[in-house]
C-alpha cells in the first residue's frame, strides 16, 4: 500500500492536511480577506485584519526557520523565482480586489462558503477557475505574456526584501527575515482587543502554520523523491483550475499539490460549518447579483494570474517568503477592493 504512494500523492496529501487547517480557519475563526477590509472601511473594527497581521508574521518566522534549518531553499519557491513586474502586481492586484468587491468574496473564501452549503460560490469557483486558463494559457494568454512578460530571475539575488537587504548590508538572510517576522507579529498584536480573543489569534496562527507546512511538506518531497514535484504553498485562483482539470482528466495526469489544497479547504469549512451547525444549502435568487459575481470572478482569474497569486498567494505564501511583490500586490488588492466596495454601497457618491 504505501510503496503504490507516489510523490505526486505525498504532496496532494500534505496539501489536503494543510488545507484543511484553513478551511477550519475560515468557518471557526471568520479568517477572511474581503471581511477584513469590510470591517476597517465601514465597521470601524481592524481586528480582522490584525488578524491577517498574525497569520503573516507567523508565516515569515516559519518559513525563514525553515530556511536556517536549512529545510527550504529560498530559490526554490516560485515567488522567489520569478523577476518582479511592479505593474503587474498593481494592475493585477487592482482587478483582483475589485473582482472580490464584486463577487463578495475571494477564491479561498468561495472555497470555503462552498463548505457550507453556498452554491453561489459554486458559480464563482467555476469561474475563476476557468478565468485563470483562459488568461494563464489560453486564448488571452498571448496578450498577457506582451503585457506582463514572466522570466526566471537573472541577478544571483532574488526578489526579495530580506535578500536585497542581506546584499546591502551583509546581515544574515535568514535573521532579517526572522527579526522582519517578529515584527510584523509583534505589530499585530499590539492590539489590546485581538489579545483578549485567544481563539482568533489562534486560528490566525494556524492559517499561517498551515502555509509554512505547506513550504516544508512539498520541499522534502521535491528534496527526497524522483518526479520532479515543486515546491509549494497554498494560492487559490490557478490552482481551481489545475482542481478542474485533474476531476475531469485525472487519470491521464497526476494528482497534484493544488488538487489537495483545494480539496482539503472545502474538507475544513465542512467540517466547520457542521461543528459550528450553520451548514445549509443556500442558492442565488437574484440576476443581478449572480451576474455582479459571475463578473467579479473572472476578474479575480483574470487579475490573480497577472498578479502572480491572489490574497492566499501573494498575501501569505508570497509575503512568507517577503517576496517584495507582496506587500505590492495586497496593496493593490486593498485599493481594488475598496473601490468595489464604494461603488456597491454608496454608488460613487462624492463624500460630503
């Protein structure tokens, strides 16, 4: 039994494991993007997005440990790979976060609402899916490729912060890149109202132990087994495609790390909406909101392939590795967002 267990199995596996802990994420501790800049713009509360804070300095304190065990090469990460387009994390992240605006959600967080019932997410993650092939390889992959040229890094320092700073200063890699994790999770928890809810500090830890698992699972595969897998971590807009695909064609490719980070997403916001009894059906009654989010998807494929990740791509996984796109990139994403936003709730009204 465990000798027909292929590598492509291990790290669809280890990304099921590690999905799961999001998707509990999302159902047990409200961890979601959209909600957070919903809270800071219009309901006066920015604990959700300290949140955010939380799970990102964890993300980089694990990640960067790896990297001093020697655990995982920095290189190795696709963000890390890849040079840096700044406007394409601009113009990218801005229709991402106008496309979440529109949806009312992202990728992660329609997995997640799919988990408990929401068949109006169904319609988003069909979307997005298919809206990342189309722009990442299909027919508007040509103009995307003019527009925002992707090319594997050609300077012996990748693009990242803690690694441009090592060159400037001669400061170890991998402790700037721990002090910058300290930060930003001591920044976090500044708040006096997060530390006096455990359990959201906790889940929030836990969605960015569930990215650095991610990191060291499919690294000790690629390290240790023969089929060439790469290392990876969770992101949520190509990976519904790859998720498509495999269900369509799985037994003319191999199972992958996206298939089980996807599955195992949905596996925890099930599971979490049974233990927190708010699991129910729910469908969409009105056009017009189907079509604002069948709008809003596309754009978010769309953006998060220009973009090089959506908020789980390039808002943890990236910003774990302090890909100097991320911040960038989540900017954007904000800015998008909140235009989305002004325009559904106040209809571009001038501000009194």
């Amino acid at each position: 039994m465990i000798d027909s267990i292929t590598d492509h199995h291990l790290v669809a596996l280890i990304g099921l494991a590690s999905g799961l802990l999001l998707g509990l994420a999302a159902r047990l501790g409200r961890f979601c993007t959209l909600g957070a800049i919903e809270d800071v713009l219009y309901g006066g509360s920015d604990l959700r997005l300290r949140m955010w804070g939380v799970a990102i300095g964890t993300a980089v304190l694990g990640s960067f440990g790896l990297m001093a065990a020697g655990l995982l090469e920095a290189t190795d990460t696709y963000y890390l790979s890849v040079r840096w387009v700044p406007l394409a994390s601009i113009a990218g992240g801005l229709a991402f976060g106008y496309g979440m605006a529109l949806a009312g959600t992202c990728g992660y967080g329609a997995i997640a609402r799919l988990g408990g019932g929401d068949l109006r997410s169904f319609v988003i993650v069909l979307v997005m899916g298919v809206s990342t092939y189309v722009v990442l390889s299909g027919p508007l992959a040509p103009l995307r490729v003019a527009l925002f040229p992707q090319a594997e890094v050609i300077t012996t320092t990748p693009p990242g912060l803690a690694h441009w700073l090592a060159r400037l200063t001669g400061l170890p890699v991998t402790a700037l890149g721990l002090g910058f994790g300290a930060l930003i999770l001591a920044g976090a928890l500044a708040s006096p109202g997060l530390r006096a809810k455990p359990k959201q500090v906790a889940w929030a830890m836990a969605v960015g132990l569930a990215i650095v698992l991610a990191w060291a699972g499919t690294a000790w595969v690629a390290a240790t087994g023969f089929a060439g897998v790469p290392v990876a971590s969770h992101s949520f807009a190509a990976p519904l495609g790859d998720s498509l695909l495999w269900w369509m064609t799985g037994s003319a490719r191999p199972i992958t790390f996206a298939v089980g980070s996807v599955a195992g997403v949905w596996a925890g916001a099930f599971l979490g909406s049974l233990i927190k009894g708010h699991f129910r059906w729910e469908a969409c009654e009105d056009p017009r909101e189907l079509r604002r989010q069948i709008i809003g998807a596309a754009l978010m494929g769309a953006g998060a392939v220009v973009a090089m990740g959506c908020t789980i791509g390039q808002g943890l996984s990236a910003f774990s590795v302090l890909a100097l796109s991320a911040p960038v990139t989540m900017a954007a994403i904000f800015a998008g967002a909140a235009l989305g936003l002004r325009q559904l709730i106040l209809g571009f009204q001038p501000a009194e």
